[in-house]
C-alpha cells in the first residue's frame, strides 16, 4: 500500500491504478466497520483508495476534536491488510490552507437531528468529502450506515452536484452485544460500555412497537424505557431514509435513529427498514 | 457539434471526446467576448465543450430572469462556428429536479461588490458551475475576465475545494469606442449606448491617476466625473485581484473595477493591472 500526504502526489499516484476505484473516507481510529468498508471496496472494484484526515471543520467548539483517537501508523497497516492499494493522510495545512473559505452545504437535511446538535457538522463533512471526491476522484464512495444521516448527506450532495461517484452504503458492524461499532466507544468506561448496547436494543423496540402498529411517539415512549440508566437520551425516532423527517408511522424506506450520552460519550445508532 | 439536453446523454458523448477538454460555460445570447472564450479553448484543447443554460439561482428577485436574452438556436450555430464540438444545454427541471436544496458559497469574496448588489449571485454561480463541472469533467475552464469577480469567484471555487481543472482567465472583448461587449448590451436604447462606452473610459481615467500616485478614494472621484450623464454610479474601486479587498493605492496584480447603471441596465467592467 503506497502512503501519500500531498494532493499531487496522491492525483499522480491514483492515476495509474486500474477502474473502478472505491474509495473509503475515514477520520482514523480505525475499527472492524471501517474494515468492512475497505473489503466491500476490495470486492467491489479493481482498486482502492481510503483516507485517513481527523477533519476539524466536522467539529464544533467544546466537541472531541483534540483528544479524538488518532493512529495513522496502526490505520495504515489495518487499511493495507483489508487490501486497500493507497491511502491519502493529509496534514489540516492541505485541505485547508491560510485564506480557505468555501463551504458546501446540502440544507435542511443537514440541519435536523445531528445537525441540530451539531450545527456545522454536516457542512463540515459535505466541504471536505466534495475535495476529497475531487482529489481521488473515485467511481465509488463507500460509507457506512451507521452514521446514516451522514450517508442520506452525502448521498444528497451526489445527487445535487451531480459529482460522477455512486455512493455505496455498507451495513453496520456490531459487537456481539449489539452495540455498533465506533471510534468513540474507545471513550466509554466499563459500566457504561455495559450499558451502551441499550442503545441498539432500545432501536429494536421502537421498530417491534412501530411494526405492531403504534405510532412514532408512542413507540418512543415505550422504546425510551429500555434504554440503561448508564445513558440519556438526545432523541429517538423514526425518519424518512431520504429527507430525515419525521414520520408518524413507519413507512419504508425509514430508519429508527437514537443517539444517547454515556457520561460524556455521545453515540448514535440506527437500523435501516427497507421498501 | 453534438446537441445534449440530459446529464448522462452528455456524459457519454464527451467521454468519447480526446483530452484535453476545454468548457466554455455561458448563459448564451452569445457575442464576440463568449466566441473569444471558444476560439481560445479550441487553440487550447483537443476538444472544446459549451455549456447555455439561463441559471436561475444566480438572479436575485427583481433582477432581469424572466427576460434575459434567450436564442439557442442562434447561440448553437454560434458556437459550431467557433469550432465547439459538443454542447449541454439543460432545462432548469434537469439541473434542479424537484427537492434541489444544496450550495456552494466561496465566502467573502462572494459577499463584496457584485455579491453586495446581488446577495445570492454568486452562491449561484459557485453552485452550478460545479455541477456543470462534474457533469463535463474538463480539464480547463475558460472565463472571461469581463465578469472579473466572477472569474475570482471559480478561481478560488477550484483552489479551495480541490476541483481537478485548471481555470484560464480570457481577455474582454469590446467594441470599437471599448464598451465591453456583454448579453445585457442589448437592453440599451441608443442614447444609453452612446453613453455607456464612458464606463471604460472612466476605469482608464481611474487607472491614470493611480499610476500618477493618486489614492483610491481621490483617483475615483476624478473618474466619476467622467461617466456620461445616461449613467448612475453604482460603485468604482481598485481591489486586489484574488480577493477583491479594497487598495488605497495601486498594487498589482489589482483589478480596477466599476458598475453603473444606464437607464434599468446594470453594466460592469475592469481593467486588470497585472504583476
């Protein structure tokens, strides 16, 4: 796996791998779900690129931009096992040189639920995934359904800008108790890591209450209960899988979304119901 | 030339097309300055893409949308002439179907001058020309230094979000007493013609007397005096030519620029004062 830190290089070095190139965008801190992207990827197309970049604009004042995990030696070797060709790892002076100023932002969609707790995050990563699309220039973008609003994004900045790139979302991977895998589980202590898979089973049962019937905010009611007394939650609901607005009864495509703080860990998760 | 009204018609008819490509985008109503730009990119490039399509997100409300000059036919026969080899030229529905909401804003360079006048032009301008650029691909960008915020606007729009094309800066085309020529000359009775050429003039005037020592806000207030009295000032400055920040004295490389009103027609011009 070749490593390239500059946008010249990475532009001469993709030029001469086969097509179609696949194309993983990671922060780093590499986990099994990112993992799954990468052979997806592998399977999927004669070539492929990831990135490791820990993007400040994603995050806002008082976030975990600082002491987010970081390990681009263990992600390189990780990224280069799952049979990734090359890995572009630029410094924050790259991407965002004295005088940047653009932004890209895909509206509404980017405003509610992490974007209402978060609000320049998805504009964050709407800027840096278009330069990233324009530095590797891949045919395909693999991003995972666990961060499902930021995939409905990007899906959206796709179809707007008609960037020539298919976006692949690749199901979550889960901790045998459930629990999605993130980097950010690496913040957890030991009891609220226990109590962190009530975030998933509380999903599953606002989808068996919405299935039998009830409608969202009933099946909230009920589906907030599960959660363990280790977490609080943000919200928890169930959205239209395109826009991410609110439904009243399940109607597919829809997720059920919940994001929950373990102390001072935010985490969200998700599943999918298909048409 | 071939004739394209769909995304993924045009698509494959240019990657038939041998590099580099060159792509003139317009607005049509196409004059002498808009067949520069094709001439140039013909000597430039192996093949010569052209885009018209009457963007509507780059008018403000009350600005002239509904009757801006509109002759396709005309315009296609045009650039056939000047040796363009394949022309996109979608209906609004195609470049904003239903659900459209996302932008593209280069930030305060947008916001000054034409962006002052015209709040949302040039988030307008950024937008579509980079779905025109994903959707074209090319490998150079041709732009009239007429719009010469415009052309800083896409310079920028490329260096900050890493587009993968090179932008080339066409000199103004004018006519004989200099007016420079521009769609919206058209909407001009005779008197205001006769008038109008006293904008460059006067951006001469102001550049004279910055090259004599003058300072800025001294050099315009002589050069005010010289517009004919079919005009009404809108604003006179000399900027840098990257961010279009205003110079108390002259720094190249500069842009004298100006915009006056003759009659309801708004007309712009500049003169570059390069390194």
């Amino acid at each position: 796996m070749r490593i390239f830190h500059a946008v010249e290089q990475v532009r001469a070095g993709l030029a001469a791998l086969p097509r179609p190139l696949g194309f993983v965008p990671t922060m780093g801190a590499l986990h099994a779900g990112h993992l799954q992207l990468a052979r997806t990827a592998r399977q999927q197309c004669a070539s492929v690129a990831a990135s490791v970049f820990v993007n400040p604009t994603q995050f806002g004042p008082g976030e975990d931009f600082e002491r987010y995990p970081r390990d681009v030696q263990g992600d390189a070797e990780k990224l280069s096992g799952a049979g990734v060709d090359a890995l572009f790892t630029p410094d924050a002076a790259v991407m965002y040189p004295p005088g940047f100023s653009t932004i890209v932002d895909v509206g509404a969609l980017g405003a509610v639920y992490e974007g209402a707790v978060r609000p320049t995050h998805f504009r964050g990563v709407a800027t840096v995934v278009s330069k990233l699309l324009h530095i590797v220039q891949p045919d395909v973008l693999f991003v995972g359904q666990k961060d499902a609003q930021q995939s409905a994004v990007l899906k959206k900045l796709v179809r707007d800008l008609d960037f020539p790139v298919r976006v692949e979302v690749v199901p979550t991977v889960r901790e045998s108790d459930g629990l999605a895998m993130s980097s950010r589980n690496a913040y957890l202590s030991r009891e609220q890591r226990a109590g962190a898979s009530s975030l998933h089973g509380s999903l599953e049962c606002m989808l068996e209450e919405l299935r039998n019937g009830a409608d969202a905010s009933r099946a909230a009611q009920h589906a907030r209960a599960q959660l363990d007394a280790a977490g609080v939650w943000d919200y928890l609901d169930v959205v239209d899988a395109q826009t991410f607005e609110p439904l009243q009864h399940l109607r597919a495509p829809a997720f059920v979304i919940g994001a929950a703080r373990f102390g001072s860990t935010r985490l969200i998760d998700n599943i999918l119901v298909s048409a």
